[in-house]
C-alpha cells in the first residue's frame, strides 16, 4: 500500500467513514442539539432548567476537530437492529487488555479500570456520538445569567447495587475527589468558590467565574474518569485506593480473581435513560445475564481461543493480525477509531533524567517510524506525528520542533554525555502482557544502548507496571526510570486534558506550563489560544516531560453472534447481546 500523507481529514466514528464537523476540543461551548447556540448571558434573569446540553458561558467560538484515521478499511459498525431483534440471556467472555491493578478509576489512570468503571459505575454526564454532552445520571441542569452557577439535579432511581439510594452529597464528594486528581478537573476546581449538595437529589457547583470548560470537564470520556462512588469510597483521598466494588451502572462485580477472571452479572434495578446508545451516552442496556472477563496474558492463546469460539470478543489483537481475521467467516473485525497517541513517559525525579538535556539526547535520537513499525505493524494502522495535541486537529502546530526525534544518535550520544549521564543502569520497565508496548520499550533498550547507557530491562505484567510507575522511590529502590503507554484521542486532544504536560507518573512539573494550561482553558479569542499551545509545545519540546512517538489504530475483534457492539475508544459491552 502507498504510503499516504499522516494527516488525513477524515474521521472514522462508529467504525463509518464520514466526516466529523460537529466536534470541538474538550473546553469549547456545547450547543443545544436543535438550536443555535444562546449567548453567554442569558437574556432572562430566571435560569432556565435544561434537560439537554446547555451553552456553556465564557468559552470560545467552536472549532471543528477532525480527527485522524488509518489508512485501512474499517469494518462498519454492526446495527444493533435486526430482524428478530435484541434478545436478552447468555453469558459474554471478554478478553480485555490487562488485569487491573486497582479498581479505583481516580487513583490510576489505567484503561482497565476505566473500562471496568464504566460498567460497574455511572457518570453525570457523557458524550454522545457528536462529542456533544448529554445528561447521564443528571437530569436537569441550571446556568446563572453571569454563568458562575450551575444547578444540577439527579434523576429518580438511581441507587447502589446495595440498594441504597444515590445522593447529591455523593455526587459532590465524588467530584471533589476527583477534582484533586484530573488535570481537567483540576483546573475546573480551581475557579470553584463552593460545590455543595442542596438536597437530596440537587447540588450547586458556584464559580469564581465563568470558565468555558464546566460542563465537558463533568462529562469528560476518559482518564482520570469521573464517576460517582458511595460515600465511604468518595472520602478517600484520591492518592489511596478506594474499594471500589459497589456502583450504580448497568452490571454488579461479581469476583474479581486477579490474574484469572473478573466475573459481572446484570444489574436490574439499574433504570437505563430513554434515548438510544450514542458514544458513551444515551441508554445503557445489559442484555446478557453475566459477563466473564478472562485474563489472558499470551496473544496467541487469545488469539486461538477466538478462532476455536472458546471467547466471544477479544479486545486487543495485534494488528499483524488483521489480515488472517478478516477472512474468518465467522469473526467481525474493528479499527477502534479516533486512534492512540504512543508515549515513552520519563521520570524526571532521579539521574539521569531529572535532566531536561538528557531527555532531550534520547528525543533526538529517536524516530517514529522505527517505533510504530516494532509497536503497530503495518503502516496503514499508523501516522507519524509531532503535534503534541495531534495531527489534523486545530492545535496543530510545528512550534519547537526543531528537537524534535530525527534519529540524530551523535547528537544524541553528545547530549547525554554533556547531561552528566554517570553510567548507571537506567531501568526500563516493560510489560509483557502488552505486546505493542514491550516491543516500543525493547526499540527504546536498543536505543539507549546505542547511546552508551546501561539499561536494566525489567520484564513484568501491566499490573506491575501501573503500581510501580507511581513509586517515587530511586530506580534501584523499586523505583523506575522509563515506561512506555499511550493514550486515546480523548486524552491528548487539547491542553485541558493531556496528562503529559503535568505532574502524572513521571512527576514533570513546570509551573509556567500549567500557567499557560489555566490562561487557554479561560481565553476566548482563537488566535490567542493558538499562541499559547505554540507556546505550551514549544516548552513540551524543551522539556520533553515524554516522547511523543506518533498516532495509531489498534483492532478489536467479536464472534459475528455477537451484535450491537458500538465501535468506540471505549470498549464499552452495554447494548451488546448474543445471536446464538
């Protein structure tokens, strides 16, 4: 296959090729779905409840993000629709990514806890299909005419998988654990004056002003997810790990055995809202009786145990695998659209990467192509691409690239002798049981190699690696130097989200960052935001708190009797049931 420009303006969602002119980056206004946007402040002094996205006040114009796409085929999303139509009963297995190391989606940031959140927990408010935020366990919400106050009011029977009713003051106290953890929602906490529970079913979130972001940072997709606990579980702090176990969402957490199985059975006092599915909002349906996720560490058992009909979805195939799947009659294939940012995380806390320079030196010695070939396979699944807030996007820029990887290992060999680099091991922790990462971390043991470092491989599980990335400790105290991850478009899309530009594992901090992170989530001019993420790369390339190693598609793959299943970066399992 030719190889095509890496940014492509066209936008695969819901596994249909089309182009996306409804979504905006994560702090634009969110219009009301059938009428044009209301002004900042409302024209009537009473406000005004709202049962669907309101006009977020203080925000900038919209802007359309295009997203990026492979250069691959991808397989429609199947309708839920069919002639006999959904049917309930049957038990799911699931192969997912990982084991989790934690329950707890506010103490890590770990896809396997989001995932495992989203269906053992709800959120206030999603994204539908549109980027377009839609109430979720909130019913209705108020906006002052000033727009420093918004007033949100749950809606009738929710409650616990204990039976216990879902409170207001559990909603705040959620949020404010929350609020200590996200970089979106730390920001949002920022401009909080005072966020208290009314009444039972009511809470008021009051501003210091108005900041455009209120809404899309409550209804955020992704990492760190901000959903609502019990009480005790709210009043962790967010460092500590909380149960976890009892939610309100639309399945009940059976038995987690770690390193085997997770076991979920249905939830049927859970009321799902009356809209169809869209994205991540709208009806959440259990049609199966149980789900089954099965943890299994090799691929190729995986693999087989799809090909033989011993599981029925797999989630994460390598993508050399995408061939042989496809002419399976009896498999249907998906390229999770939207796509990866791929990450080689640094600590900057110990020698010799406490050193922006010797950050720099591996940067420049880099390239992205030699890690996307080793991680993703063929290149139809991948785009290189320096942008820190992703190619095709409107913040895109070529600011600071000049360090950018350029696969200069003199330059960078020079760099890291210049940095002070004294000869120790540089520990690099890699996990096993994620293919693409162990293999971008092997491309880095080689890199580093060859710039004269001394590497300690540590060949571990994901498990590991999301614990001992949050250690502190020195590298030859169980502590760590480098890691490889990635993050979904959702994550990375804008400075509000991105996680690689603040304190998360690695512990990068630079306050003139996240001074210019707080100015762009309340400016309001386009142009002057554009400066300031010029500005913010610019900084990222200096510091180089991570490598960004470019953009890819991974795939997912069902039994073709399994139906309903919605393309999405979040591999939600709502709304799916078995045609067997």
């Amino acid at each position: 296959m030719s190889k095509l420009p890496s940014r492509v303006f066209v936008v695969v969602f819901l596994g249909i090729v089309a182009v996306l002119t409804a979504c905006r980056p994560a702090v634009a206004p969110t219009p009301t779905p059938t009428t044009a946007p209301a002004p900042a402040v409302a024209p009537t002094p009473t406000p005004t409840p709202v049962t669907a996205p309101a006009p977020t006040p203080a925000g900038p114009t919209p802007t359309p993000f295009i997203a990026p796409t492979p250069r691959v085929a991808v397989t429609p999303t199947p309708t839920p629709a069919v002639a006999r139509g959904p049917k309930r009963g049957g038990t799911l297995r699931f192969v997912p990514h990982a084991d989790p190391a934690t329950l707890d989606p506010t103490w890590t940031t770990a896809y396997i806890t989001r995932n495992y959140a989203y269906h053992v927990f709800d959120v206030l408010l999603a994204r539908d299909d549109k980027m377009e935020i839609r109430p979720q366990m909130v019913e209705t919400w108020r906006v002052s005419p000033d727009g420093t106050e918004y007033t949100f009011t749950l809606r009738d029977g929710l409650q616990f998988h204990d039976g216990t009713p879902v409170t207001s003051e559990e909603a705040v106290l959620s949020l404010q654990r929350w609020g200590k953890q996200d970089a979106q929602g730390k920001i949002v906490f920022s401009f909080v004056e005072k966020i208290e529970p009314i009444d039972a079913k009511t809470f008021r979130l009051k501003l210091k002003e108005p900041l455009g972001l209120t809404l899309e940072a409550i209804g955020k997709p992704s990492s760190y997810l901000p959903v609502v606990f019990k009480k005790e579980d709210a009043l962790k702090p967010p460092t500590e790990r909380a149960d976890a176990r009892i939610g309100s969402g639309p399945f009940k957490l059976v038995t987690h055995q770690p390193g085997n199985k997770l076991e979920f059975v249905r939830n049927d006092a859970y009321k799902p809202r009356p809209e169809p599915p869209s994205g991540l909002a709208g009806g959440k349906i259990a049609y199966v009786d149980r789900m089954e996720w099965l943890i299994m560490p090799d691929r190729a058992t995986a693999l087989a145990a799809l090909r033989t009909g011993t599981i029925d979805y797999f989630e994460n195939p390598l993508n050399d695998d995408f061939d042989t799947l496809s002419r399976d009659p009896n498999i249907q294939v998906f390229v999770v659209p939207y796509g990866y940012q791929a990450w080689l995380r640094f600590n900057v806390l110990h020698p010799p990467f406490d050193q922006a320079l010797a950050r720099r030196a591996v940067q420049i010695a880099a390239d992205q192509p030699t890690y996307l070939r080793a991680a993703y396979g063929p290149e139809r699944f991948w785009n290189t691409c320096l942008a820190l807030f992703l190619c095709g996007g409107p913040w895109e820029t070529n600011a600071g690239t000049e360090f950018a990887l350029r696969g200069d290992l003199e330059k960078g060999r020079q760099w890291l002798r210049e940095s002070g680099y004294d000869g120790r091991p540089i520990v690099v922790i890699a996990p096993t049981d994620l293919p693409i990462l162990y293999n971008a971390s092997v491309v880095t043991k080689q890199l580093l190699e060859k710039l004269g470092a001394k590497v300690d491989f540590v060949s571990t599980d994901w498990a590991t690696v999301v614990t001992r990335r949050a250690k502190r400790e020195p590298p030859e105290q169980g502590g760590w130097n480098i890691f490889h991850t990635q993050w979904i478009f959702f994550d990375v899309m804008d400075p509000s989200v991105h996680q690689g530009i603040t304190p998360w594992f690695g512990f990068y901090t630079n306050p003139k960052m996240e001074a210019l992170r707080v100015q762009w989530a309340k400016e309001t001019d386009p142009a002057k935001r554009k400066q300031l993420v010029d500005e913010m790369q610019t900084l990222y390339y200096e510091d180089v708190p991570f490598i960004n190693l470019g953009q890819n598609f991974p795939i997912r793959a069902a039994q073709k009797y399994v139906k309903g299943v919605i393309n999405h970066p979040v591999p939600f399992l709502w709304n799916i049931w078995l045609d067997r």
